[in-house]
C-alpha cells in the first residue's frame, strides 16, 4: 500500500512517552524501488504489520510498515488503519512483526497491538496528517526506538541523503519480496513538491504536514506495501512512507507524512 485507502477510523490509544530528536546531527544510518537488501539489525526500527486474518498467510500478514518511536510505540500511516483494511471490528490478531529480516522466517517477535490511535485531522482527500500510532502489548527493547525529528531538523534540508525501508512492491508490477529492502533518495524542496502534486485525484502537496524524497529522473522510491514505513535522514525519522503517483517514475516523488507534524500533534497531547 502507498496510495492511501479512503478514511480515517479514529480509535482509542493509551498515552505514550515519544522522545523526541535534539536539532544537532547524529550519527546516520547505514545502509522498495531501486532498493537493496538490507538486514533489519541495520533499521530495528522498522517493523512489518500484519494479520494472518485478513491477508492471508503469505509473507506473515505483511500489508504495512511501522516505525518503534517508544518501547510500546509504533507510528504507521492512517490509510493503514481504516475499516476496509483492517475489518470491522478490527481483525483481532493484528500485529507488530520486529526484528525480523525475512518475513517467513522465526526470527524477532510478533507483538500484539493493544491499542490503536488515528490522527482525527486526517485528511483523505488531500492525504494530509497521514498518520497513526500503535500501542503494543509489551515492549520492544530500547535499542529499536529511533529519535523523530523535530521541525527545525537539519535533517529536512533539500538535497539531504535519505533512506526509506520497507517489505513492499519492487517492481511496481507487484513483486514482493520476503527480506527488508532499502533504498536511498533525496529530500526534495516544497517548491519541487507541490510542482508534482499541484492538486488532483492523486492528492495535493500540503507543506506543513508532507515531504517528499525521490530521484529527478525516478528509479529509486517507495511502493505498494511500504506505507508507514520509515523515511530516515541522519539518524532520526524524518517521514512515513504515505502516498504518490505510480512508483519510482520520473517526475513523480514518493510523499512522506512530515514527522515534525506528527511531534507537534504528540506533543499537543492528540
């Protein structure tokens, strides 16, 4: 999933202690369209949702991606969360896969979700405040949490190496792969954001709450089965994978809910 469904359901979470990253640089992460494999000890942040119930047991269930942003904290996207994808009532074996590389292998956890909270300004017509969080059953440990960058970031500037991860489509066509994959873009100016996405059916560029990363002439990007994944810039959560037009085409920059909207949110108390 990349294009997001249709509308929020707002649910109930339980309160959650989100640290928050220091405007000064940190140490970057090393290392999906034009991705690589990527073992997931390189990103123990990133996580894979899943329910055998509603998708089946191929790949574990996989249909989004997460970010640990606390020991019992998982953002993801929105349109990851709504009623047509995960039933009503919500499928009851919904879960948080963990430092796990191949998704068919026995490798880390699967973590219940005990409680689900969607941002109410979620906007499913223009695809902003595309996010959502997840309160676990039981803690991840602390080496999983990654630092969200606040609004003065350096971490945004245009023209910053980023790196995205996720378990979905490679190809556009519908290849998914069973082992994390990474991919590296750029960070994108608004000016060039809002020139791809002006306003459409697709979705509108809305600054305060998107940025977008990718390549001028494509080949690198996010796809189908990558929502809510982390888009990654030295060392701190800069986006969640959220929508855009097609995969990796030129022109085209994969979308990113800005995570300095989802620390003001947060940090507004919801």
């Amino acid at each position: 999933m990349r294009r997001p469904f249709a509308r929020a359901l707002a649910l109930g979470a339980a309160a959650a202690v989100i640290p928050l990253a220091a405007p000064a640089p940190a140490t970057a992460d090393s290392v999906v369209i034009g991705g690589r494999p990527v073992d997931v000890s390189r990103s123990p942040w990133t996580v894979a949702l899943s329910s055998r119930d509603r998708f089946g047991a191929n790949r574990s269930g996989h249909f989004c991606g997460g970010v640990v942003v606390a020991r019992t904290a998982v953002l993801t996207a929105a349109h990851c969360l709504e009623r047509d994808v995960l039933g009503s009532p919500r499928a009851r074996d919904f879960k948080v896969i963990a430092n796990r590389t191949d998704l068919l292998s026995t490798q880390g956890e699967e973590v219940a979700v005990r409680d689900v909270w969607v941002n109410p300004r979620y906007d499913s017509d223009t695809n902003a405040g595309d996010f959502g969080l997840l309160t676990l059953a039981s803690p991840l440990p602390e080496n999983a949490v990654i630092r969200m960058a606040g609004a003065e970031d350096p971490a945004y500037t245009p023209g910053e190496q980023a790196t995205v991860y996720g378990w979905g489509d490679t190809t556009g066509a519908g290849a998914y792969p069973r082992d994390l994959r990474a991919a590296s873009v750029h960070v994108l100016s608004d000016e060039a954001c809002r020139a791809a996405y002006p306003g459409s059916r697709n979705g509108t560029y809305v600054a305060a709450s998107m940025l977008c990363a990718g390549e001028a002439g494509g080949g690198r990007d996010a796809c189908q089965g990558d929502s809510g994944g982390p888009l990654v810039a030295q060392g701190r959560l800069i986006g969640l994978v959220s929508w855009g037009s097609g995969c990796g085409q030129p022109d085209s920059p994969g979308v990113y809910t800005r995570v300095a909207d989802v620390v003001r949110t947060l940090s507004a108390g919801r």
